[in-house]
C-alpha cells in the first residue's frame, strides 16, 4: 500500500469505493406491504359493493316470477340500494371521521355482507325491498373510508396508483355486474334461481371480514367531529327529493308527486346550504365544510367527473336496453359485448401515470374529447340497426381508454390538496358526486332512449341510441371543459 494511500483519510476511501443503491428502510418496505395488503382487501370491497348495484339488474325477470311482485315493488328492488347508497354516502363519511375509518369500513362491510344473505334468502318482496335498504347503508358507511383511507396511507405516486387501481375497479366493477349477473341466473346453481346473484356476496364478505380484521391498520380514531344533524336531516331530504323520482319516474310514468319531488329539490337544497352555513357560524362541524369545497381542484375535478361518469353509466345503460329489448340478447350476450370497455377502462386506468405530471390536465380534457369521440362513433355505426360493424369493439375501446384516462387522474388531481384532516369530508363529496351522477346518468339519458325507442323496435331502438349517444358526447365535451379549470400544478 503506497503512503498516499495510507495517508487518506477512511471517509474519503469509503466515498472512494462504490456503493451498493439505497435500500428503503424496514419500516418504510413493511408499510408498504401493509398498504398493498390493505388495498387489496379495500378494493375487494369496493368491486363487491358496485358489481351488486348493477348484477341484480338482469336477475329481475325471474325475481318477479318466483316472488309474484308488482312492476312497482320490483322497481324499489333494484333501486331502494342506490336510494340509501346515494343519501347516506356524506354521512358514512363523517361518521369515519369521528369513529375511525377501520371501525367503520368493517362495520359498514359486515352490514352489507349480512344484508347480502337476508336478501338471497327473503321469502318475499318487502323482506328483499328492506334488506337491499340495508345493503345500500352498509355500503354508504364503507365506501367513503377508502378514500379516506387511501388518502392518508399513501403518498406521491403510490397514492396515485393506489386511485388508479380504484377507478379501474370502479369501471370494471360496472360492467362484470352485467355479465355475472346473466351467468348466475342462467346456471340456477342447486336451483336456487335468482338467489345467487345475493348469496355470492356471503363468502366473499366473510374472508373480506377476516382479512380486514388482520390487515387494516389500527390505527388512532381522527379528531372527533359533530355528527352535523341539521346538515344530516337537509341533506338527506334534499337528495331523497331528487333522487327517488329520478331512479322510479319512468318506470312509474312520473306521477305529480314525482314532479313535484324534483321541484321542491331545488330549494331543499338550497335549505342545506344555509344550514351548513348557520352550523359554521356557530362553530360547529358543518357536513360539508365551505373550507373544503375551497380546496384547489376539488369543485372541478368532482364537476368533470360528475359529467363523465353521468354518460357513462346513461351510455351503458341505453346499450344494454338496446341488446336486450331491441335485439333480443341474452343478458349475458349484452354483458360480453361490453368486455372492449372494460378492457379500455383497465388500460387507460393503470398506465395514465406514464404521463408526466404537467400534461395531467391537458391529458384529462383531451381524454374527455377522446371518450366523446368514441361514443359517437358509436351512435354512428349504431344508426342503421343491427349489431354493428366491425367498428364497434375499437370503438368501445376508445371510450374505454377516454374514460381510464379520465377518472383515475381526476380522483387524484381532485384529492391532492386536500388536508388529511378533510380527507373524510372530501372523499364523501367525490363519493356522493359520482354515486348521484350514475343515478342522473341513468334517469337523464336513459329516458332519452326509452322515450325515443317506441316500445323496442329495432328500427327504432336504433335511432334512439343513436340520439342519445349524441347527447352522451356533449356531456363528455362538457367534462372536458370542467377539467381545463382544474389547477396546473398539483403538490403532494
């Protein structure tokens, strides 16, 4: 060894010498693995609670054959778990707030699994009317703690892939509900007939239950806040009043009292907000705080997200009525037809990241063009009746990558500013905006084409997805110019 080199100082050789690349610290690897054990229980919750508000759609025919029910009581079956889902969502998120989003995301996934089985198992019409109420309110207590939940426990790009594999599974969710749907009934497993399509939910709740338990991080309760009852009280009335006729109104030909539900919706609402305000003036915890609907991104991303996912679910629905009343499909030959939509949805959710973080607004609205694009290349290839041509799988798959593209980046441009104390109020906000536009979505647009299909004939029933896939795309360009007031810069 030469004297210079003897002479150098450790430190200097040490720099000197190559260093193996930085590990993560052990207790940053293991709550990673938390995390991702985490999301996957939270997001086998989520995929439960949405294949359900769609999967009983196409179970009805022999609903109301084996239980004799009335038009009217198989409506409130298939909608009184989006009434109490849509309504009590702002709710279940406060109550997080204030009793732990662990402790209420169980709890809110027990109520639904339970409720999963009283429903495959009622005897009659009120008994599966009731227990659909209960799985909409134990859905409306877990769903809101995701949000919450991935808000806090992640961080940068993990949070925003941890949102991305969530809209993936939202979009997803949708559509498997079709298809699972038509499978279950049609294989009447031990003759059990339309039942299944409940009792699925059984198993896969009870291991969803028992991994929760052993995964989700205990965690401290956050700071208490008022339960708000006035907010509670107005807010629910105001949506029950738009909600209701809006999901019953044509099946129910829109008696006055429906009409004048969605009337009196407007000042009801307007009622909310003077509570909220009066609630904020007397320091107290107003359900949604003014101070978060400040947020930068929130009113606008919730407003582009609120008009995407409207047509949407409008779009899947008329498409869906389309196949079946007007074709004649099987409800599994509609739900497969889909699979290009949800393969769109998949991809675009799950690679949006690639793109650097200053084209993410441009990146939406132009997803917003795209995915308007793709629904009326559709209403066009759908114009002369038929099945389409061969057009309509690339089409779909443009929507569907539009729409990946759209509502994964937007849940976290929307949520990137948003203080981890309001991530409760926050994630109800983005929750009960997506839930009510799904229901606006399908009651606005669905109606354009029930009215426009004359009772489902092909002909007709052609010209009418076709007009209200013109619709759809003004509503997607509508989403694109919310998204361009989205702010230009997001900081974690």
């Amino acid at each position: 060894m030469s004297e210079s080199t003897q002479s150098r100082p450790v430190e200097a050789r040490l720099a000197a010498t190559p260093q193996p690349a930085p590990q993560p610290a052990p207790d940053d690897a293991e709550r990673n693995r938390q995390n991702n054990r985490m999301l996957v229980v939270m997001l086998g919750a989520v995929f439960m609670a949405l294949l359900d508000s769609t999967i009983v759609n196409v179970a009805t025919p022999t609903i109301r054959t084996d239980l004799g029910t009335t038009g009217s009581a198989l409506q409130l079956i298939v909608s009184s778990y989006t009434i109490a889902y849509a309504t009590l969502l702002v709710t279940g998120a406060r109550l997080g707030a204030r009793n732990g989003f662990r402790a209420m995301f169980l709890f809110g996934l027990v109520t639904f699994t339970a409720a999963s089985l009283a429903c495959g198992l009622a005897p009659n019409a009120a008994t599966l009317i009731g227990a659909r109420v209960v799985q909409g309110v134990g859905a409306a207590m877990m769903m809101p703690q995701i949000y919450s939940m991935i808000q806090l426990r992640f961080e940068g790009a993990a949070r925003g892939r941890a949102l991305s594999l969530y809209a993936a599974v939202i979009g997803l969710g949708v559509v498997v509900g079709q298809v699972a749907g038509g499978f279950l009934v049609s294989a009447d497993l031990f003759g059990a007939g339309w039942r299944p399509v409940f009792l699925i939910n059984v198993p896969v709740g009870v291991v969803l239950v028992i991994a929760g338990l052993r995964l989700l991080p205990q965690g401290k309760p956050p700071k208490p806040k008022g339960l708000d009852l006035p907010g509670l009280v107005t807010l629910t009335a105001a949506l029950l009043l738009l909600v209701v006729p809006l999901v019953m109104g044509h099946e129910q030909d829109w008696p006055l009292w429906m009409k004048v539900s969605l009337v009196a919706s407007a000042p009801a609402f307007v009622l909310f907000a003077l509570v909220e305000r009066a609630v904020a003036r007397r320091g107290g915890a107003p359900l949604v705080p003014a101070r978060v609907l400040k947020t930068p991104g929130l009113v606008s991303g919730a407003s582009a997200n609120f008009f995407a996912m409207a047509g949407y679910a409008g779009f899947l629905f008329a498409f869906s009525q389309y196949m079946q009343s007007g074709l004649g499909e099987s409800a599994t030959r509609t739900g497969l037809t889909f699979a290009p939509l949800a393969i769109g949805v998949a991809t675009g959710s799950l690679t949006w990241q690639k793109v650097p973080e200053r084209f993410h607004r441009p990146m939406i609205a132009t997803a917003c063009v795209v995915a308007a694009l793709g629904y009326l290349g559709i209403g066009f290839d759908m114009r002369s009746g038929g099945h389409g041509g061969i057009a309509l799988p690339a089409l779909q798959l443009v929507v569907g990558i539009g729409m990946g593209y759209i509502t994964s980046p937007l849940l976290t441009v929307a949520l990137a500013q948003v203080k981890p104390a309001d991530a409760a109020d926050a994630s109800g906000v983005m929750t009960t905006t997506a839930q009510v536009a799904q229901v606006l979505g399908v009651a606005t647009y669905g109606s354009v084409y029930l009215s426009s299909a004359d009772g489902g004939a092909a002909d007709s029933s052609a010209h009418a997805v076709f007009v209200t896939a013109l619709l759809v795309t003004v509503g997607a360009l509508v989403s694109a110019l919310a998204a361009l007031r989205l702010p230009r810069r997001q900081h974690n």
